[in-house]
C-alpha cells in the first residue's frame, strides 16, 4: 500500500506532462508568439 502512495503521484505527473506534450503536438501554433491577438469582435 505504501509503494502505491508513492507512486500515485508520479504516474499523475507523467499523465498530466504526457497530456501537455500531445495538446502542443496536437494543436500547434500557427501564429508567431509574439504577435499581438486580434480582437474577436473587430469594432
């Protein structure tokens, strides 16, 4: 039980890093980082 609380927290860690590394692979950046957002509702 005790190997089990021990190791919980790092499986959840590599889930939460894997999950990070997937979104960015998944949804990768088009625009340059440091232009500015356009508004969504341009007045």
């Amino acid at each position: 039980m005790a190997v089990f609380a021990v190791m919980m927290p790092v499986l959840m860690l590599g889930v939460v890093l894997a999950l990070g590394r997937y979104e960015e692979w998944l949804l990768p950046s088009a625009r340059h980082p440091d232009e500015p957002e356009k508004p969504a509702l341009p007045h």
